[in-house]
C-alpha cells in the first residue's frame, strides 16, 4: 500500500504542480484537495479490493456479495456473467459452501495494483494480478494464475465494486506444475446459469492470452496495446 500510494503521490506531484504553483491562493488549494481526494480515493479502493480477497479467501460469500454495487457484475474465466448483488451471492457457492469447510482451501491473493480514478472521483478501474491456490476434499490441489481488470462506483460516498472480472490465464494440477498438468477453465454452470456468457472468449495456459489494460503507459501517456497470439478460439473484447 506504501509504494501504491508513493507512485500516486510522485505521479500527482510533478507536472500539475507547477500549474498548481501559478495560480492564485484559493485555486491552489482547491487544486491540492482535488489531489488529496483523489489519493484517498485510490486507497479506498485497494481496502475494498483487500477486503472482498480475504471475504472470498475464505468463503464468506455474504460479505463479499455486499461488497458490489446493487447492479455490479461478477465474471471468472470462462464461467459468465453474473448481474446484481443478489445473483452474485448465489453464484459465489459455486466456490465451496458458505464459511468453506473441512478439506477446502480457496486462496485468491491480489497482487500489484494499477488504480486511475476518474477525475470527479465517481469511478475507477484497477488492475490487479491474481495468484490462485485452491484444494477441496477428494481432489488434488490446484495452482493459478489471471489478472484481474474491475471497475468501482462511489455510491454515497463509499466505494462499492462495479464490475469484477477476473482473466484466468493459467490453473495446473498442484503436483504436475503448469508445464506438466495444465488444467482447461470451467465454462457456464449448468446447476446455475449464469445471466450473461463470456464477456470473450479465450483460453488459458498453455495459450498465451492477456487481458486488454484498462490504463495508458504511465510516461508516455500512450494506450497499451496487446499483440495476441494466433488462436481460432479466441474472441478478444472489441
């Protein structure tokens, strides 16, 4: 959270400062709390994202599905699209029952956030990297790996989740490794369907898809493109 909130306060520090520094008394310290309010708002964001990670961790769906704004969205993998706090609820028992139990391990750690709120500081996206361990009785355990590119909403002045979209790009069998026991991503459940199908199409490890950024390079200013690799399968987002 230290270095997320250093590379905010430099990146917000430099340029604008010395316009910040021409004007009068009353505009600069408007300026310097639109800046304050900003930070504020991206560590919001990163204890909302740490907050739902731990409810998830460890099974408690509830508190997670609270976590969304009323018409938010809920999307991992190749699994759908799930609408609204309610369906998102639902959906989330498809990762083990409430509070997890015996046997079960759902680790789901976010690492290496990439938080742009927008200048009004009524939305943001983010983009995290997801590192997955997994086990549940009866079953070897599981390795992954995705990336995470979610959006967020200040309703009444607090951060709710708009859109979780989790990119699973690698899951193996936790013996085998990824070179030996990559493992294929589960499609739409049968046993609850979800609202929507895959916002795209892909698939994982050992093809080699990466999500769109949701951010432009930090010292060019310039959108990130992504060059993927040749698959017939895949239907990347327009």
């Amino acid at each position: 959270m230290r270095v997320l909130k250093l590379t905010l306060a430099l990146a917000l520090a430099l340029v604008p400062a010395t316009a910040i520094a021409q004007q009068s008394p009353d505009a600069r310290l408007a300026a310097y709390r639109e800046r304050v309010e900003r930070l504020e708002d991206a560590d919001a964001i990163e204890t909302l994202q740490a907050t739902y990670g731990y409810y998830f961790d460890k099974g408690l769906w509830d508190d997670a599905a609270d976590l969304f704004a009323a018409d938010g969205t809920f999307e991992y993998g190749q699994m759908g699209v799930y609408v609204g706090k309610e369906r998102i609820r639902r959906a989330l028992l498809l990762f083990g029952p409430e509070g997890l139990g015996r046997g079960y391990l759902n680790n789901h750690m976010l690492l290496q956030p990439i938080i742009t709120v927008a200048p009004d500081g009524r939305t943001a996206t983010a983009r995290w990297q997801g590192m997955v361990m997994l086990s549940e009785p009866g079953a070897n355990g599981v390795w992954g790996v995705g990336q995470y590119e979610n959006a967020y909403v200040k309703e009444r002045g607090t951060w709710k989740i708009a859109k979780l979209h989790f990119y699973v790009q690698a899951m193996a069998d936790y013996d085998l490794g990824f070179s030996r026991g990559p493992l294929r991503m589960e499609g739409p459940s049968a046993l609850f369907p979800p609202d929507r199908p895959p916002t795209e199409v892909y698939r994982a490890f050992p093809s080699g898809y990466t999500p769109p950024f949701s951010f432009v390079h930090p010292v060019t200013g310039a959108p990130l493109p992504v060059q993927q690799p040749a698959d017939p399968v895949a239907r990347p987002q327009q």
